[in-house]
C-alpha cells in the first residue's frame, strides 16, 4: 500500500476566494488521473482533513471536479485517539482555545495546523503536507516510503538554510521519533501561552510561535535565538531521522516527487511593499495559476495581495503595492506573451482597463499614477496595447492626463503604437497637457526627441497644429514654438517638415528672466546651422513675395540691408486687433527629465543684437 498523503486545512473553506485550501490536493488528483495508465507506481491515497463542520461542503466539491480522496474531519480523530498515550486531551484544549472567542486569527489557524501535522505523525505516521504543496500535469507524481522520519532543509546562500514544516513524513511502523516531536510542540507551547498572555499578536508572539513548529521537530529543548543556530543537515541525519534538502525559494522544487511548494507566508505581518499569492502569479506569467485562481472565486480586480488576509506576504517590492491591480501587473511586464496571456484573460474576465494605480517608490517617495494603457505603452509591445483596446469593457480612455501626460505623449515617450492610437483609436493629436506653469504637446515632444517619423505622423495623419507653442516657467520659457526647438536641435529634417506644414517662420518666442522682465526671441535670431538658416530663410523670402503680390492696405514689406523681410504698419493705419490667445498654447513636457530638456534660450547675443540695429536703420521693427 503507498504511502498516505495527508492534506490539512484549518478555518472556513476557500473555495471561493481563491481555492488555497484544494489547489495542493486538487492538481496532486489530476495528476493521478491523468497518468494512471502510464504511472510507474500506484496512486497515493489521499486524505483531506477539515473542521468538522466543513466536511460535507469539502466532499462535495471534489466529487464534483473528479477528485478521489477521502474527507475527513479532525476533531472526531483527536478524540478518538485518547488511549495512544499522545496526548490527546491537551491537544483538543489547545484547538478549543485557538479556535475561541477573541482568537481565530490566521496565525492561530496556521499553528493548530502544525499541532496537528504532528498529531497525524505520532499517531498514524504517512506524509502530513500542507495544501499548496501540488503539482503540475507535465510528469507523474508519486511519493514514496521511507524507513525514517523525514522533513525538508531548505539550502539557501551564503551556506545558510533550515528545515521546515509544511512537508514531514514519519513510517506507520515506526512511530517513536514522531511522537518525540509532538512532545516537544506541546512543551514549547506552554511558553508560548505565556507570551501571547502578555503581548497579544505582537511580532515576539509570531516569531516564537515560528520557531515552536520548527524546534518541535528538531527535538530542541532550547529554541534557538536565529536562522544560523538551527541544526545543519549532517546534524539532523541520524538512524531515525533523514532531511530533503531543496532549494529556499518562493516556489520550492522537489523533483524527487515531481511536486513543488507555494509559499503564501500568511502568518506575516502586515506590509504594504509586498505581492502575496495571486499577484505573484501574475507577477511571474503564470495564466495557469492565474486562471486556477479566477476560477476559484478571486476577481480580476483584485488589490488585496492576499485572498486569505490582507497580511499575506511573498514577494518584496520597492514601491507601495496596496491599490495595485492584476491587470496592473500583467500591463507592466507585457512584453512578453506569457504576460499578455495573462492580461487577456483578465480583461475577458472583466478587469478595469482604466483603473489607476496610485503609488510611491519606497525610496524617493514620489507619487506616480498609472493605468494599464500607461503601463503597456511603456512595455513598448504594440500587441499589448491592442489587446486592451480589444476586451476592455468599457473601453479604454483615450483623453485622461496623468504625470503631465496624454496617453498619445506617453505612446511617442515610448515610440510605442503611435500610428495604431492615432489611425485606429482617433486619439487627439492636439491634446495637451495645461497648467499654470506648463503646457505641453505631442508635437513639440517629438520635435524635442527628434523622432521624424512621429512629427510626420502628427502634422500628417493627426493633424497636429504646427505652431502650437510650449510653455515651462521652471526653465522661465513663456511661449516656444515647434519650429524653434527644431531649429535649434540643429534638425534640418524636422525644420523643413514643419516649414513644409504650415509652421510660421514669423513665431516669436517669449521669455522670462529675473527679476520680472520679458523679451521676445525671433527665429531668426536662433544660432542654428547653415543648412536651417537657408530653409527658415527661404520660408521667409517665400512669405515676402506674397506680400508682394498680394498687397495689404495696412501693411507694407520693406527688405532689410541682409535680406530678411520684415513688415512694418503703414503710417496712420489701424493696428490690427491682437489675436485671441487659444487651446494651442503648449509646453515642455517635464518627463523629458532636466538634463534632456533643451537650454533655456538666452537673449539675443551681440551678433544679433547689431543685426536688429542694422535692421531699424533701414525702417524695419
């Protein structure tokens, strides 16, 4: 007969939130029945142990998914066992208190189910597991018999490492070495009460409950004080006790079985910079899970890191997790088909494309927002973002500004479905960012970044306006148009892209400098390059002869000594009315970052400042 795999799960059912209470014996079934032809071994029994009053609701679920085992409940066992000189009314009282008023917390939940991991040892030997020890259908999983009593060790760097619990086994003939553990559980649990007497649900009543279950099964009289007093392996292999030894990692691999172990640490304390058990499947591409997960109750919008308790802590982040989403984490990392599985399968399931995700880095403590468009757009696969556009109900937002952005400044940010935002999903190519102190566009973010491709994009199919001006008082820049970043990039391209679609070659930019004075640049007074200076001039000279031949009866063209034309009112004519200030007044967009930003234009050097000198004595303005 093959050894017996005993399931333990202590508390309400977990069915539907989540499935951490069957995941282990529910894959561990399906592996059974999948390779029962071609199994090298007989199937293990399996044995599932509940609350008594939660047996009827465990064996309905696994007739109805098809599992073979057998449901059991624990309190009827440790009562019937009062004559197998364990112990077992201390046991009992020790459940009735944990499980009592002002107590049943999740830590309470976790040790009874280590009181009764050894219970189960010392009483009819077989493995004792705990129930995200499972497996996978890829190989055959079988767990054999052993003529020792065993646990795992877990190796990790550095030469450190510690057995633990959640996996022991113990001979049903030989059952003396297990019955020693649970006869120190029950001695290191006395001072156990005293503490919590004491101190409650403080760490120290954590930390010593931890090292209660691990002791127990070293058989140490004294607990040790940290990690590195443990035993080590060759100290723990004796003629009754052997040790597996695994790597230490959130998923524990145990090839020997064909099996592995899911950390949840449920027991922790509360930490708002850690993913607990679903996220973490995100977090690592695992739709497999994830659909485990979402089958098992767990919505797609889920921001609790853990379905069992807001407390659950596995994976250390270097930001504040607490509003964060699935879908958030899928977006984030969607440049890989693993993670874009995932999105889709929450997206198909109903998760909020738009939901923002509020967080600070835990180091700087600046604030950034994002959504699931941010977030696939800086993945920079195009792919994912259509995928939301896709399934998202309702749709994605086109027109929310977050961090200073359009989701079209952040597709050219990215160089990322630009083309498909703007052609498919009509985003506002003219949309920008305003507030007292800046505004900016796409437009003049592509100029600056020098992408031609995506200013051709804009002028050509998104219609942006050319001569829409950008604006930063950190950098003291009242009004810049595109034309005069270009020109002074040195970007021939891009100025005769923008020249070629409409922009004013006249645009002057306003500046500030201390301590209140304004002054105007004209963008032929920009130190640019040869070849811009030929093209701006060119624009200039174009616009002069058709003033020419088209004359104005309020103005007049008058050419200065070096060729540049300028205008000038007509003496004892109207002054035209000041044009109406309008959307398209823009800015620099501050995630270009301080050192990317273009140099604030100076005033006008001395070389320009004759040239204007030049130019007033010829009659121009």
């Amino acid at each position: 007969m093959p050894a017996t795999l005993n399931y333990i799960w202590i508390g309400e059912p977990r069915i539907k939130a989540g499935g951490q209470d069957v995941i282990g014996p529910e894959t561990v079934g399906q592996n059974f029945l999948k390779f029962a032809s071609e199994a090298k071994h007989e199937a293990n029994p399996i044995v599932f142990w509940c609350l008594e009053k939660h047996v009827k609701e465990y064996q309905d679920y696994f007739a109805q998914h098809g599992i073979s085992l057998k449901v059991n409940a624990i309190e009827p066992y440790i009562k019937g066992c009062r004559e197998d000189n364990v112990n077992s009314e201390e046991v009992l009282r020790i459940f009735n208190t944990f499980l009592g008023p002002g107590r049943n917390q999740t830590i309470d939940r976790i040790y009874l189910k280590d009181l009764f991991n050894n219970f189960l040892l010392a009483t009819q030997g077989g493995y004792v597991m705990d129930t995200a020890v499972q497996t996978t259908l890829h190989a055959p999983v079988h767990f054999p018999e052993y003529s020792k009593f065993m646990f795992p060790y877990l190796e990790a760097d550095g030469g450190k490492g510690c057995s633990d619990v959640w996996l022991q086994y113990a001979p049903p003939d030989n059952l003396a070495r297990a019955k020693r553990a649970l006869e120190y559980y029950l001695m290191h649990f006395k001072d156990v009460e005293r503490i919590f007497s004491e101190v409650g649900y403080l760490p120290k009543y954590h930390n010593e409950m931890g090292k209660t279950s691990v002791s127990a099964m070293n058989l140490l009289m004294i607990k040790p004080s940290s990690i590195e007093d443990y035993p080590k392996p060759s100290e723990l292999m004796t003629d009754d006790c052997g040790v597996w030894l695994f790597e230490a990692s959130r998923f524990v691999n145990m090839p020997i079985f064909n099996a592995y172990k899911e950390y949840y640490s449920s027991h922790r304390l509360k930490r708002d910079h850690h993913y607990g058990a679903i996220h973490a499947h995100v977090f690592l591409g695992d739709v497999v899970k994830l659909k485990f997960d979402l089958d098992h109750g767990i919505l797609p919008d889920s921001i609790i890191a853990n379905p069992r308790a807001a407390s659950e802590t596995t994976l250390t982040l270097d930001y504040n997790a607490n509003n964060e989403t699935l879908l958030h984490v899928a977006a984030r990392s969607s440049d890989e088909q693993a993670y874009r599985d995932c999105l889709e399968l929450l997206l198909k399931k109903g998760a909020d494309a738009n939901r923002q995700h509020e967080f600070w880095m835990v180091n700087t403590k600046r604030k950034q927002i994002k959504t699931p468009l941010i977030y696939t757009l800086e993945s920079k696969n195009e792919d994912a973002v259509k995928l939301l556009f896709k399934y998202a109900k309702p749709p994605v937002k086109l027109d929310t500004i977050l961090n200073k952005e359009t989701p079209l400044m952040t597709a050219i940010r990215c160089e990322n479905a630009v083309r498909y935002l703007l052609l498919e999903e009509k985003a506002n190519a003219n949309q920008s960012f305003v507030s007292e102190a800046e505004i900016n566009t796409p437009l003049a973010m592509a100029v600056h970044n020098r992408k031609e491709d995506i200013v051709r994009l804009l002028l050509v199919d998104g219609n942006a306006d050319p001569n829409a001006p950008i604006k930063n008082m950190n950098l003291n820049i009242i009004s810049k148009p595109p034309l005069h970043i270009a020109l002074e990039n040195n970007d021939v391209k891009l100025v005769q892209l923008l020249l070629d679609n409409k922009a004013n070659p006249h645009a002057v930019a306003e500046y500030k400098r201390p301590p209140d004075e304004k002054y105007q640049v004209r963008a032929e007074e920009i130190q640019t390059s040869k070849e811009c200076r030929a093209l701006l001039n060119k624009a200039l000279k174009k616009e002069l002869e058709v003033k020419i031949h088209v004359p104005s009866s309020s103005t007049k063209s008058i050419l200065t000594s070096t060729g540049v034309p300028s205008l000038q009112p007509t003496p004892n004519a109207a002054a035209p009315a000041p044009k109406a200030k309008n959307d398209s007044w823009f800015s620099l967009l501050t995630c270009y970052g301080d050192s990317a930003l273009p140099e604030q234009t100076a005033a006008p050097t001395t070389e320009n400042k004759t040239l204007s000198t030049t130019q007033k004595k010829s009659g121009a303005t």
